[in-house]
C-alpha cells in the first residue's frame, strides 16, 4: 500500500516516539460541503501537547470517484486537522490540500500537499489529544453527482 506521507516537525524538544492510530476510512461525503470525520483519542508520550506533535498520513488505495464527476487533475479536496477541545473551543491545527488523478483507471486521490500548521500553541495539558479532520471535495462544472462514497480517503493519525 502506497503511503503518501507529510511529516512536521515538533514544537517540543526531547526524543520521543511516534504512536500511530487505526487505518480509517473516510465518511460519505456531499462534495462542495464540509464533512467531519469522527473523533479519535490519541495518546501521546508527551505530557502537554502542541500542534506540531500529531497529524495524519494518508494512504492510496482509495475507491475513488465514479464517472458522475468530471475528470480533471483541477480537482482537489480541502482537508483541515482539528483537535477537539472539551469546552467547545475546538483549535484547527493543520490544513492540506490533495488532488484527483487517474489512477489505475480509477479516479481518487493521489497527490498530497504539504501540511500546514496553522496553530502552533499547547491544544492538550494532558497526553491525550482528541483529533479529527474537517473535508471538502470541491466540485468542478460538468459534475452530475456530488455524492461521495466511504473510503475516499484512507488515513491514520500519528502523535509524539
């Protein structure tokens, strides 16, 4: 399975090792709408956690888009990294861009920009960060459909 991979550097300084959580796939989605995938605790070998400490990596494999949408390498999906706060103050940490190609002959994602951090600060005073990702898959003229099957995306968290 192919891994595509974004790697951020820690805020924190020591040495520590990467926990990773599940393979999860991505929820069914309306595309040109925002789609919150469920929230995972994940656990940190840290005391206090940043945003720089945890993210995601994506795999290929993916079941892809069917011929309702309109082929085009333009297409991308908006993908943010929150942490889920327990006061309701969620904190976007991290936000991506991947983009549609013809794999295969199926059309899915295969390309991943870089993550972002887009918050930098403490998310977690304990060692447990509750995570999840915001995903929109934007719409091109032509589409006849925007309905967007489970397993668009395959994904694991991993934290420090």
């Amino acid at each position: 399975m192919a891994v595509a991979t974004l790697t951020v550097s820690t805020t924190n300084i020591g040495v520590s090792a990467v926990n990773t959580y599940g393979y999860y796939q991505s929820p069914a989605m309306v595309a040109g709408q925002w789609c919150k995938t469920p929230t995972v605790p994940i656990t940190s070998s840290l005391l206090e956690i940043y945003a720089g400490d945890f993210g995601v990596w994506f795999y290929g494999g993916n079941v892809g888009l069917d011929n309702r949408f309109v082929r085009s390498t333009a297409r991308t999906v908006d993908i943010e990294i929150w942490e889920e706060d327990k006061n309701g103050t969620d904190i976007k940490t991290r936000t991506q861009t991947a983009w549609f190609t013809v794999d295969n002959g199926v059309y899915r994602v295969t390309n991943y920009g870089d993550q972002w951090v887009v918050y930098d600060g403490i998310v977690e005073n304990d060692n447990v960060a509750e995570v999840y990702m915001k995903l929109k898959v934007n719409t091109i003229s032509g589409d006849t459909s925007k309905n967007i099957p489970t397993n668009a995306l395959f994904y694991e968290y991993w934290i420090e």
